[in-house]
C-alpha cells in the first residue's frame, strides 16, 4: 500500500481521466456543458475525491464506505460518456478509451476494498482482549395467593444475579 496519498496508482488514473474529460466538456456549447457536462465531470471528479476521502479516513468502515462512493460514482461516470457518446458531443474512441481507463480504476477500487476488509479481519483477529463476562440481571415476581376475594395479597419483586 503507498505511504502517501500521491502515490497511490488509482487515483492518478482517476485524476488523469478527470483532467482529460474536463478539457473536452469546457469547449462544448453551453447547452451540452449544462446538460451532459457539468454531470459527467462532477462525477468523474467525485470518482478521486472519494478515493482521497477514503484515504484519509482512520475506520476501516469508512475508509470502505467512500470506496464504495467512489464506484457509484464510477458508474454514473460512464453512464455520462454513454449520453455524450449518443448526443455526439464525443468521439466513439474517445468514449472507448476513458471506459477503458475507468474499469481498470474499477478493478483497483474493488481489489483495494478487499485489500481492506483483509487488513480490517487481520487486526481483529490479533487485537483479543481479556475481558470480564458482564453481570446478567434477572428479576422474579412472586405471587402469593390470599384466601379472600382479592387476587393477590403480596407481591415481592427481587434481583438476582447469576
């Protein structure tokens, strides 16, 4: 795992698909930037955010939960090439080649959460601590029953503990 945050492989894919698909979307119409633009770059922007988000993170909960943000936003990344693919607002090649770098960002993402859920079992497995079982509380009613007309004549509630 890299010991800093620039070091690490994914998220220099990540920026360099970003970088890249931000200087296409600025020069399209203001329509298109509006419509498909503004959405595929926050999306692909969000993919290295969470990516640093999650780097940044000391539980290994959230340092999978922006993880996992981050392919959510890998997925609505390529769902916006998709629509600027179909409106022509970008070459098919050039759709082809940012798919391409964003599901080899997919295949690091998902080997980096196992790469954590590993790490997360490991320490668990090595931080046993002695602890003392803790006290169990019961409580009993008991009912005496009386020779007149009411139901009960006592009732005692007493705390045991076992």
């Amino acid at each position: 795992m890299a010991t800093e945050l620039e070091d690490l492989r994914i998220l220099k894919i990540a920026e360099g698909i970003a970088d890249a698909v931000w200087k296409q979307v600025v020069v399209w119409d203001e329509f298109a930037r509006d419509v498909v633009g503004k959405q595929m770059a926050r999306a692909i922007d969000s993919i290295g955010a969470n990516i640093a988000e999650s780097y940044g993170r000391f539980n290994y909960g959230e340092k999978l939960q922006f993880l996992y943000y981050s392919r959510g936003s890998l997925f609505e990344s390529k769902y916006w090439l998709n629509r600027a693919l179909t409106r022509e607002l970008m070459r098919a090649d050039e759709v082809k080649a940012y798919a391409a770098g964003l599901s080899d960002v997919a295949r690091q993402l998902n080997t980096f959460a196992n790469s954590l859920k590993s790490q997360r079992k490991d320490n668990k497995a090595q931080s046993k601590s002695i602890r003392e079982p803790s006290a169990e509380y019961v409580y009993v009613v008991e009912t005496f029953f009386d020779d007149s007309n009411s139901l009960f004549r006592d009732t005692e509630l007493t705390w045991l503990e076992t």
